[in-house]
C-alpha cells in the first residue's frame, strides 16, 4: 500500500514573529508604572529634568500596546500615575502621564462604543483626582486643578467624539458615491441595452407582420420581408456585441481573457442607414443636414445624437399612425440641434413616466437623461396641428474642422 502523506499546516494565527513583538509590548507597558514610580524620585539633587525624562520614557513604554488594547494601557497609565502621585511628587511631573490619559481616552471616544469610552472617562477623571490629592496643597488649589483636570478630559472626549463623526460622515458619503455609480451605471446600461434592441425590434415585428400576411399571396414580398429581417437581426446582434463589449472593457486584463470584437460606435454619419432601415418598417424619413458639414463633433455627442433619432424614428414605427417623418440635423458653432417631426393624427399629451399605456416612456426619460448628461436641452410632446415634435439641443466645444490640425 503506497504511503499517504498527511498534509500539515504551516500557518499559525500569530506568526512567531508578531507573538515575539506582542509579549515584548505587553512586558514594556507591565513596566510602565515601576518605571514611573522609580522615575520621580530619582536624579541628582533629585533632578527635575532628569525626571522628566524618565516619566517621558516610562510613557513611551505604553506607545507599543496602545493601538492594539487601549484600554490595558490606559489602566496602566492610572496604576503608574497613581503609584507616582503616593510619593507627593511635584506637580509637573504628573502633567505628562495626566494628557497620556486623556489622549487614551480620546483615542477611545473615537474608535470604541460609548459603554467602553464613559467607563474609560469616569475611571481616569477619578484617578486624575486622586493623584491630585497628593501633588496640591489647600483647598482652592485643589478644587481648581480637579475642574482643569475635568475641562481637559472633557476637550479629549470631544475631539474622539468629532473624529468618530468625521469618519462616519466620510463613510456614509463614500457609500452614497458608491451607490451614485452603481445606478448611474444601471441607468447607462438600460439607455444602451433600449436603444440597440427597441428600433430592431420594431422593424423586426413589423417586416414578420408583413411576411406572415403575404407568405402566401406575394411570395416575394414575404422573401423581402424575410431578408429585412435578417439584415436587421444582424446589426442588432452586432450592436449588442458592441455594448456587451464595451460593458466588460474593465476585465480587459483579466487572465484568460478575449476580447470581442467591436466596431464603431454609431454616430450622425449612420442616419441615412437608419432612415433606409425605417423605411422597410414602413415610414419614410426625409433627412435634412443643416450648418457646417465639416465641423467634428466629440464622439459622446455624435453618439447621443444618433440615439435621440433612433428612438424617436422607433415611436414613429410604433405610435405615430403616420407614413412620413422628418428629421433635421443642424451643426452650429455652439450647440448641435437635432428635431424629430411628424404629421401623425393629433395625440394627447405625451406621458411622463413610463408604463402608462401610451408607448412613450422609457424612450423620453433616455433621451433626456442623455440630453442632461451632455448639459444639453430637450422636449418632446404633440404638436398643435397633429403628430410629434421631439428637439434635443446638445452643447458642442470649439473643435477644429475635419481634416484640420488643431493649432
């Protein structure tokens, strides 16, 4: 029987490293008070620098343990002061094991709970007085130096306390940032995924529409009907990829990974293409190019545009009762206008949520969060003789014309 090796571990929870680290911190600070203790007595002729010195060094004994159990080196702050203080020392020496304390304390406010920091409070403000009865003399020295005392740990407090707030605040605002980007990109993601598949899809229904009534009749309208349908199914198919594409553009450098490929974004140069693909739904689109042909647009603007008149063209196909549209494209210096119109019957005012029946409402919100997005304007309603006006204004920067280098 071949033999079976048992697998060990070789992790432990503390590496023996840290353990060493840890057991050296925890006998620094046991030394703390012995060496505050020992500190205020010693010197020659009793030395008040010297002993300065010492309690310095005996505080500094704590500094390893502090940020790992703040509440053991605080309590042995209080040992070692009040073990200090039973020698009536002079006063500025227990200054510094005194703001130690309330730094402590502070320290605690701001990353512990209330029912660990009051307790902390109320334990040093009560050692602090009791090393004050040793360290003043006469009755209105001490009562002053207890409410110095109180006054300072109160400061300590409240400084913890505002830090923890900060922290919170800044938490909660990285949340909502977070939650911010999260439904902006749900937003974009729902405006790409509506206005690749909605115009196709309405071609799509229609041309099978048209297939199905005439399959027997007119076959080679039905054979037409069959060909739009796969020329449009394949450019849809084509934009998903493109979106899906551009979705995962992050994973890009992920092991394993390959890319789709993509082409081009969509833009205005596409609108005769799209007004053919219109036609075959059955309304003809009259395309008007209005300004100065040769001014480059940025691509986020041509692509917004573009989708403002596909999903204007995708309501006509679908809501608008009507065989004809126009569309104008204007180029100004400032700002880019797009305007949809067409000469349907007369409709009630267009909604403005989605869901309520009367097919406009996704679309609009889209085309206005788009517009919004660019700082640009737009409206869309009925016209007062019949049919429905849809205008975007998208805000364009200085660009050079196409072909000319930018100075």
């Amino acid at each position: 029987m071949p033999a079976t090796a048992t697998p060990t571990s070789t992790t432990t929870a503390h590496p023996p490293g840290g353990r060493v680290s840890t057991i050296l911190a925890g006998c620094a600070a046991a030394a703390h008070p012995v060496v505050l203790f020992v500190s205020v007595q010693v010197g020659p002729f009793r030395s008040t620098e010297l002993r300065l010195f010492l309690s310095a060094v005996g505080v500094g004994l704590l500094l390893p343990i502090l940020r790992r159990r703040p509440e053991a080196a605080l309590g042995l702050l209080l040992v070692g002061l009040l073990a200090a203080s039973t020698t009536r020392p002079s006063a500025e020496l227990t200054y510094l094991p005194v703001l130690a304390s309330d730094a402590c304390v502070g320290w605690l406010t701001a990353h512990r709970p209330l029912r660990t920091a009051l307790p902390a409070a109320a334990a040093t403000l009560t050692a602090q007085i009791g090393s004050a009865l040793y360290t003043t003399s006469g009755q209105n020295v001490f009562v002053t130096t207890v409410v110095a005392l109180a006054l300072a740990l109160l400061t300590a407090g409240l400084l913890g306390h505002s830090s923890r707030e900060r922290r919170a605040h800044a938490a909660e605002l990285r949340a909502r940032t977070a939650a911010e980007a999260v439904t902006a990109e749900r937003l974009r993601i729902a405006r790409e995924l509506h206005d690749v598949i909605a115009h196709s899809i309405g071609v799509i229904a229609i041309q099978a529409g048209v297939g199905r009534r005439v399959i027997e009749t007119q076959p080679a309208e039905a054979r037409n009907a069959l060909a739009t349908i796969e020329t449009t199914s394949r450019e849809t198919l084509a934009g998903l990829r493109r979106t899906l594409g551009a979705l995962r553009a992050s994973a890009k450098d992920a092991p394993g990974h390959v890319p789709a490929p993509r082409g081009p974004a969509p833009g205005l140069a596409d609108l005769e293409r799209l007004a053919a693909s219109t036609a075959d739904a059955g309304v003809r689109v009259d395309v008007r190019r209005l300004g100065d042909p040769e001014r480059s647009l940025p691509p986020e603007v041509d692509l917004a545009a573009y989708r403002i008149v596909q999903e204007s063209l995708t309501n006509v196909v679908r809501h608008a009762g009507t065989r004809t549209c126009r569309v104008t494209v204007e180029r100004g210096e400032e700002a880019l206008l797009v305007e949809i119109t067409d000469d349907g019957p007369p409709t009630p005012a267009a909604p403005t949520a989605p869901g309520d029946g009367y097919g406009y409402g996704y679309g609009i919100v889209g085309m206005r969060e788009r517009a919004a997005l660019l700082g640009g304007r737009f409206s869309a309603g009925p016209r007062a003789g019949g049919g429905f006006h849809v205008t975007a204004e998208l805000p364009l920067p200085h660009s050079p014309r196409k072909g000319t280098p930018a100075p």
